[in-house]
C-alpha cells in the first residue's frame, strides 16, 4: 500500500481536506493558511495568538484539530496542512525518515512539559511493589518517561544508553518493583483511572483538564523535546513561512503566553525578549 493510500484510508476528515485541496489546489487564496494541531494547548496557542496576528496581516487561518501523533505529518506531506504544530523535533526527524516525509522544523513554540501525575496517591513517595506506571508506547516520548524513571530511582537504564533513544528493552534493573503499561499519549490522562501513576504528555494532559502544576514531578524540557512548527521542506522560505516563524517570534505572542500559557517552557528567542538589554538601568 503507498504512503498516499494508508494516508488517505486513515481519516474521512483529512481525506476531505486533501481531496479538496487536490481538486482546487489553483483556486486556492495563496493567504489561506491550514494549520494542523492536537486539540487542547497548542491549537489554543494558534487561536488566541497565532490566528489573531496573521489575521491583520491579512491572511486567513483554518484550524485542523487531529487526536493522534500519526495523521497531521501525512496530512502536511500531502498538502493538506500548510504547517503543523503537536511534535518536538525528535519526534519529527523520527518520523520524517521513517516514512520518507520532506518536512521540516520552522520555529520552536512554548511547550507544555510531559509529567507524572496521579489521582491515588498524593506523593511519589507512595510507590510500591507493583504500583502500576502507564507511559507513552511510542518511542520518543516513552524514552522520556523512563528516563525520568530512572532519575526518580525507579528503574535504573543500562549503562550508556542514549537517552533519547531509550526504551523498555533498556530496564536494567526494576529497583521499585513497578508495572509499566506502554499507552497511546492520548489514551494517558483516563489511566490515571486505574493506574497509580501515570506520565502525561503536555498537550493531553491539559486537553483533559489537569493542570501542570499538580504533577508530582515536571520534565525539564531539552531542546531535543521543545514543540514545533513544521512546515513542508519546500516551504520553509515561501512568504506565508516567514509569516508563520515571525508571529510564534513577535512579542504580541509572548504577551499571549505569559497570559493564557504561564506554565510552559518558554522558546529561547522568547526568553531574550524578556532579558532586558545590557543598557537598561
């Protein structure tokens, strides 16, 4: 089956989308731009600060909110999306070659970190032989949870593993006897349920109404795992690109951010606009 087949087959919505772009791509308002997201932070971001910035510019903004980590990078490759925003960048070079995708990081956004959280207990220090640890099934974010695992004491990582590449293959000690459940991150905030803990990420977990704050431990982001804008790789220079990265980078969206998104990581080139210059006194 091609690529263009199993991304056709996997939702009617996109393949609304798609179908319609193929059949009027000319017709098109080269203002028009169609971003892809998850529902919950990051299509906030684009609708209370994105959209409202490149909507006086005179561009207009359709939204497309997907529930899974798998469609909104088939649905940009084929020209669905003009841009997306869900995946960090280790996500993105992961999935790019796998499936052989030509598409790009254009600019970091504020990034809501992946957490611990828990509805039974309300310390860590209540893990036990057996406790139950639901975590991401899919690689990238899977290795984040169990490198928190370990640095919680939990499980020890065999010797020289490479962090971003760690899996569960790589437990080379259960020192707290625990149970991991290996989930869909979308599936992650109703196993707080039946599980005793469970590493939520950002994006879901406020989606489904927790708040960062009341995990038990928080990630500190890397680079490696900050949240992004992609675009097609031919796109990355075209004006409506430039667009795009200038908005996430204005200080109008900082403004929005430090509002609506106090608890999010905060891009580097958001951060210096906050630094005062060396000559102000």
């Amino acid at each position: 089956m091609s690529l263009s087949r199993r991304f056709l087959l996997a939702s009617p919505l996109v393949l609304a989308i798609a179908l319609a772009v193929a059949t009027d791509a000319q017709a098109r308002d080269p203002k028009e731009i169609v971003i892809g997201t998850s529902a919950g932070p990051y299509a906030d971001q684009v609708k209370l600060g994105i959209k409202p910035i490149l909507e006086q510019q005179g561009y207009k903004v359709r939204i497309v909110e997907f529930n899974d980590y798998i469609q909104p990078n088939f649905a940009l490759a084929e020209g669905a999306l003009d841009a997306n925003v869900f995946q960090h960048a280790t996500y993105l070079r992961r999935f790019a070659a796998q499936h052989k995708l030509a598409i790009a990081e254009l600019v970091k956004v504020p990034t809501a970190p992946i957490a611990i959280y828990s509805r039974r207990h309300k310390s860590l220090d209540a893990v036990k032989n057996g406790s139950s640890v639901a975590l991401p099934n899919d690689p990238t974010n899977q290795a984040r949870a169990l490198v928190m695992l370990d640095r919680l004491g939990w499980i020890r990582l065999r010797p020289g593993v490479d962090p971003i590449r760690a899996s569960e293959r790589d437990v080379a000690a259960n020192l707290k006897g625990i149970r991991l459940l290996p989930l869909e991150a979308a599936q992650l905030p109703r196993a707080l349920q039946d599980a005793d803990y469970a590493f939520v990420n950002g994006n879901y977990a406020l989606a489904s109404g927790l708040k960062l704050r009341d995990a038990l431990r928080t990630e500190k982001i890397s680079p490696a795992y900050a949240n992004l804008v992609a675009v097609r790789s031919a796109d990355r220079d075209k004006p409506f690109a430039r667009d795009l990265a200038a908005a996430y980078r204005s200080r109008a969206f900082l403004d929005v951010t430090n509002r609506h998104f106090a608890d999010y990581a905060k891009t580097d080139y958001q951060l210096a606009l906050q630094t005062p210059t060396a000559g102000a006194r």
